[in-house]
C-alpha cells in the first residue's frame, strides 16, 4: 500500500516538473508596464469625453475636434521633453475627398502623430501604435451634437497617450509612432490617408497595433462582466495578397500564418508573459461583422495590422446619443468604462511593442527543403540586415494548433529537426542579445 502510495506520488511529481514553464521578462520592458497608470489613463478619457463633440466635421475651435486635437499634441510634446531630444510631435493635416456618404464636400482633417526616432540609423523599421480619436453618434453625420466618444475610441487614445508617456524615455532601435486618428467614423479616412503616403514613400512599416474599443469590460444583453480578457483580431487571408503569394499559400497549406496572424500569435505570447492573470484571444477574422478599423487600409497597402479589441462590447454605449430611456443611460461615458482593464490592454500593446522595436530584424529568404521525402525538416535562412542577431528560435507547432508549441534554438542560418514536414508547421524568428524577438517568418517551399 505504501509503495503504491510512494510511486503515485513520484508520478505526479514528475508531470509537474514536466509541465512547468520558466517565464523570462526583460527588466526594463517590465518597470515601463509597471509605470502604466489606470489613473493617468481615465485622466486622459475624461479629458477628450469633456470636450462636447469631437467628430471629424466639427469645426468648433474652443469645444470641439481641433481643440481635442490640440490636447492630444499638448501631451505629446510634454512627454518629447524627456526623450533627448529622440521624440518629435506634430497635427498633421490633410483633406479628406468628398464622397456624397459620409463626407458630403472636400473637407480639412488631421492626424496627431508623435515620433519616438529610433537609435539605430541602420534601422529604418516603423512601427506603429493607433488609435482613432474621432467620436459619433447614432447618426453618423450629426457634427453638432454631444458626442462624448470615452470608450469609442478615447480608451484607445489615451492607451497611445500613455503608452507615449511611459516610452519617450526609452531607447529602441526602431522609430515608433504614436498614432491618433481622425476620420475613421467616416470611413477610416485619416489612416488611409496615412498608409498611402507610407506606401508612396515606401516606408518599412514593420507592424501597427490598432486600438478601437479597449476600455469596458462588461457586455449588454448577455451582462458578461469579465477583465481578464481582450481580443486581437488579425486577416486569415491577406487582403493585398498577390497570386503568386495565394499560390504559394496554397501549396504550404498557410491560411493561418498570415503576417498579421503571425503578428497576433506575437502580442498574445509577449502580452501573456509580462501582464499576469490576463489572457489575449486570438480571432480569426480581419475585424467584427458590420464595423471596421484603422488597421484596414494599411493590409490593403501589404502592411501587417492588427485591430485590438476588448473581449465584451456593450453597445448601449457605443454609437448611441447621450438620453435616459426607459430608465437606461445610453451613450459612450467615461462612468461606463473600466480603466484597470485598460490599463492592462495598454500594457499587452506596451510589452508588445517595445520588444519589437528592440528586436533584430528578422530573418529572410526563410525556406523549409522539400525536395525529398523525409521524417526529418531541414529549415535554412539569410541572417537579418538589421540589428545584430544573436541567434534564432525555429518555432514549431501541429498543424491543428492556434500557436507556436515548440522553439529551437540555434546560432547557425539553417537546423535539421526530427520532426515530419507533413506533420507540423514551421517558422523562424530571429533574437538578439537582450532576447528581444522578431517576428516570426513562415517559410517557403525549397523544392527541385
């Protein structure tokens, strides 16, 4: 009985050993997420709800869209004073074509952009966190009325104004840019404006991180209060993909490994590992039925984008005049938010994004030999042209898997593994020093 007793206890012992898992966190990415303020953040909400419209076509200099605009640049420009000299912030204005839908006559906009320049000259990498901070009501052309926008999208823009703060002070390696929106409730007008200037320029956007809808964390009609959760929703097929791309996806059997979902697979590893008791899900689809994002015209000009978003929405206050009815407050107000949820949001973006723009960059001409019959899967590489790499994880996973389940590490450009091409999928990722990780790149087919 006692021997019986002793080897059921060597065994669960031995699965717990089994099963654990080391968690490593870069100091400095862990002390900037500490430095996220729930505070600083419902600050920032109440400030853009305050002003009485900031729709896209208010003209109202003193409680509308240019002075929300002007607030947001305030902070920016107070946060660059603690960057060196590194962070840069400016209104960016543009006009935005009628359409005869949403914007009836060629009308003046603009976007808030803070720049945090990279150290690395070498490294011409962008990447970009967004958010729109237009507001709307139930109709969508009312320009006039109180429109107090807190949660759509003031949750989003003051995760980006915080998310300034906390890095202004930091060094990367790639440029990032802090992103507020105008225009998206007409049409998503102020992102397209700016993915198509990056995309004649040929800007290397590297990734954007879009948050719409990422400060309440209680649902209408199913009632769901839950803070441990969030969405990032990332395209299955990449909305610019060429038929040589669809081709080779095709034949790799790569629906699910999108740039973006691999983007995705990204902030939910990073997310999970520096923010505790929260976890990320991953949706597979580009953005919600009937609604969209500013993360949609920079996939349609070939960039990796995805949308952030919180896990349960509640549209009693979202797109809805501020009224009493029926005895329900409707309307979009800070009072109806959960700004320790947001900042756990804004800390997933943070850990996210820092470790990006501080890793290599990442591996090219990634291809998987499948010019023989094998039990085994040779992988091989060009080292990245940017950064220095250290070494590299080939991630591993079953074909059946949501993520990465396996990673090898290697100091070479190429890795034989003993693991069936036609039973898993592959990727490599490429890290540096500080164990900063690039994204990970889906190979293609070396064949005869």
């Amino acid at each position: 009985m006692h021997k019986n007793l002793l080897l059921l206890f060597l065994s669960l012992c031995s699965h717990v050993a089994i099963s654990q898992t080391t968690v490593i966190r870069n100091q400095e990415i862990a002390q900037m997420i500490a430095e996220i303020s729930s505070d600083s953040l419902e600050h920032h909400v109440r400030a853009l709800a305050s002003f009485n419209s900031r729709h896209t076509l208010s003209t109202d200099e003193e409680d509308g869209m240019p002075a929300a605009q002007r607030y947001v640049l305030s902070k920016f420009s107070h946060f660059s004073k603690q960057s060196q000299g590194r962070m840069t912030a400016k209104i960016e204005n543009f006009t935005i074509s009628g359409d005869k839908r949403r914007i009836l006559e060629d009308s003046p906009s603009a976007n808030v952009i803070a720049t945090l320049k990279g150290t690395d000259p070498a490294d011409d990498r962008i990447f970009i966190i967004s958010a729109h901070m237009d507001s709307r009501n139930r109709d969508v052309m009312d320009a006039e009325g109180h429109a107090p926008g807190a949660n759509d999208d003031g949750s989003g823009t003051a995760a980006v104004i915080e998310l300034a703060r906390v890095m202004a002070s930091h060094q990367f390696s790639a440029t990032i840019l802090f992103v507020a929106f105008t225009g998206e409730e007409q049409g998503l007008k102020g992102a397209a404006y700016l993915a198509d200037k990056a995309k004649i320029e040929n800007w290397n956007i590297a990734a954007v991180l879009n948050n719409d809808i990422v400060g309440n964390s209680s649902s209408s009609e199913t009632l769901i209060k839950d803070n441990l959760k969030m969405r990032v929703f990332s395209e299955t097929i990449p909305a610019a993909e060429t038929e040589q791309e669809a081709n080779t996806r095709r034949y790799t059997n790569a629906d699910n490994d999108s740039k973006s979902r691999q983007l995705a697979r990204y902030i939910k590893e990073l997310g999970e590992r520096y923010v505790d008791q929260f976890e990320v899900k991953l949706i597979y689809r580009a953005d919600r039925f009937l609604r969209g994002g500013d993360q949609t015209p920079f996939a349609r000009n070939a960039f990796t984008a995805v949308r952030m978003s919180e896990m349960n929405e509640n549209f009693i206050h979202q797109h809805e005049n501020v009224r009493i009815e029926d005895g329900i407050q409707y309307g979009d107000l800070p009072e109806f938010m959960d700004f320790e949820y947001l900042r756990k949001v804004s800390a997933v973006n943070l850990a996210s994004l820092a470790s990006l723009a501080n890793s290599p960059g990442q591996p090219h001409d990634v291809q998987i030999d499948v010019r023989g019959l094998s039990n085994k899967s040779t992988l091989l590489w060009k080292a990245s042209e940017t950064g220095e790499a250290t070494g590299y994880y080939v991630l591993m996973r079953e074909t059946s898997s949501a993520m990465w389940e396996r990673k090898f590490w290697t100091t070479e450009t190429t890795l034989t593994l003993p693991y069936s091409k036609d039973n898993y999928f592959f990727a490599v990722q490429a890290v540096s020093e500080s164990g900063a990780e690039s994204l990970p790149v889906f190979p293609t087919p070396l064949s005869r």
